[in-house]
C-alpha cells in the first residue's frame, strides 16, 4: 500500500495499492472517493456489486426495522427498506435456501439514525425463495423473498 499527496499544496491524498492501482482519493476539505473494485484485462478486483442505498427521510424510526421486501414475488427487482434508530453499521446479505451467500448488498457501512431503502436485482439469479438477513450491533432481522421468472 503506498500513499502520496498530490504536490507541495497538499490538495489531495491518495492512496494506491499493488493489485489494481488507486484505492482511494481524499481531498483536505472532507470529500473523499472510494474505489470499491474494478476489472483489469478480464481480472475481478473487490467487490463488483454495486449496490445504492437511499436515504428515504431524515426522520428518525421508534425502533430498528426490517420490512418486507416490495414487490413479492418480484422479477427481477425488488426494494427492501430498513430503519435505525442510532448510528449503526449496517450489513444485508442474500442467501439460497441452502445457505449460500448470494450477495451482500450493504457490508458493514456506517448509517445515521433515520429510513433507507436498497434495490436487489435477482436477474442473475434462478427462480425460487431467496432469505435476506439484516444485521447492526444491536439488532437482527430475517425476511424471505420470492424470485419468479
């Protein structure tokens, strides 16, 4: 891992890694930009699904919250919202009914208190009952969801 900053100024601070080059960009007024994955010639670096999560109001819920997702059955898109009432680190991963791990559509980001929403695209995926987990420091939740095709 090497990081540099971007000459005598100090505009920028960069940090850069041998597999697949520039990991992170961070200029000094509090912006910063992450480089999550990326394909070199054919080759899979980080992670390549990319998920956004939407803030759906500031107000903050009387309680952590996982909803049933919306539409289900769904084909092939379907939105799952969430509530926290503290900052928390957030994970939802996707599972099979056979346990596997189909996707992890937020991995242990920082959340403010308040009401998210998250799109999942099963295109990729065959039809049949998918289990979704949600998860925080304090609080656990699970939800299954149909895919029809």
């Amino acid at each position: 891992m090497l990081e540099i900053t971007d000459s005598a100024l100090v505009d920028q601070f960069q940090t850069w890694s041998d597999d697949f080059g520039l990991l992170q960009v961070m200029d000094f007024e509090g912006g910063s930009n992450f480089l999550r994955a990326c394909v070199i010639n054919g080759k899979v670096y980080g992670d390549t699904t990319f998920t956004d999560v939407k803030e759906i109001t500031g107000d903050i819920p009387g309680k952590f919250s996982l909803s049933q997702n919306f539409p289900n059955p769904f084909n092939p898109v379907t939105t799952i919202n969430f509530g926290l009432i503290e900052t928390d680190f957030v994970t939802i991963k996707v599972y099979d009914l056979l346990g596997n791990e189909v996707i992890i559509l937020i991995n242990n980001e920082e959340r403010k208190p308040g009401s998210y929403s998250v799109d999942f695209n099963g295109n990729s995926l065959s039809s049949g009952i998918y289990i979704y987990i949600f998860k925080t420091s304090k609080y656990t939740d699970v939800k299954k969801m149909t895919l029809l095709k």
